[in-house]
C-alpha cells in the first residue's frame, strides 16, 4: 500500500455515507399518444362497376361526399350511396364549377352507360319492378 492510501484510508464515495441511492434497471417508458385506437371504420367501395345490385344495397360508405349520387341511387344521412332499383352500378364523372365530380348509378341493363342521353333516349323511369320505357317500346310498335 502506497503512504497516500494509508494516509487517507479506503477511497469511499460521498453517498456511503448518505446511504445507498437506488438506480434505474430499465429506461424510463413514457406515455403514448394515439397508440391502438379505435377499429377501422370499413369505409369505401362494397360494389364495383357492373356488379349487379337490388334495392337496398350499399355501394360506397364514406365520409364526406367524395362519390356523389347518380341515377337510381340515393345518400343516407352518413353519406352511404345505396341502389334503389335492381340493375348494374356504374361509375362515371361529371364537369362541375372548375372540376370534376364522381357520380354512382344504376342502369337496368348491363350495356347502358351513364350519363344517359336524356335529351335523345327520353327520361329513364321506373316504377317498382316495371320498366316503363320498355313498356312504351312494345306499346308503339305494333
């Protein structure tokens, strides 16, 4: 042993004689924000163009009017695009202001197109499960 360590005796730390101070065994976890959540909401589209649908079923939900309703089709309160006729759906846009917008439909033969003609096919009805525009067809012919 050197003079200077019998001198001062044993080298001790200032806190031997505070007592024993506790420290960290793992790091320090801190709260998370918007960790997990809530459940999906399952927006989007649920039938695609030229899917067949009957009254009643549901072809886009969504927030917002990012699809906007068409021909034989109707927007719930929560923006849901539902059919009202059986037919096909169909997708197509419109100019509207400076751009454009997303329209839904239904057409009740699978080779329409929307949007209908009106000016030159006349206006497309339908009253329960009658076609009325072909109805007027076979009335004319004979």
């Amino acid at each position: 042993m050197s003079f200077l360590t019998r001198l001062l005796g044993p080298a001790r730390s200032p806190f031997t004689v505070l007592g024993a101070i506790r420290t960290a065994t793992k790091r320090a976890g801190g709260t998370v924000h918007n960790h997990g959540g809530s459940p999906g909401k399952r927006l989007g589209v649920k039938k695609f163009s030229d899917q067949y649908v009957i009254p009643g079923n549901i072809i886009v939900r969504q927030r917002g009017s990012l699809f906007h309703p068409g021909q034989h089709v109707k927007m719930g309160r929560d923006h849901t695009i539902y059919a009202t006729v059986p037919g096909f759906v169909r997708f197509y846009k419109k100019r509207h202001m400076l751009g454009e917008r997303s329209f839904v439909g239904v057409v009740l033969e699978r080779g329409d197109v929307l949007p209908r003609d009106e000016s030159s096919r006349g206006r497309s009805r339908f009253c329960g499960l009658i076609d009325r525009n072909s109805v007027e067809s076979t009335a004319e012919s004979p």
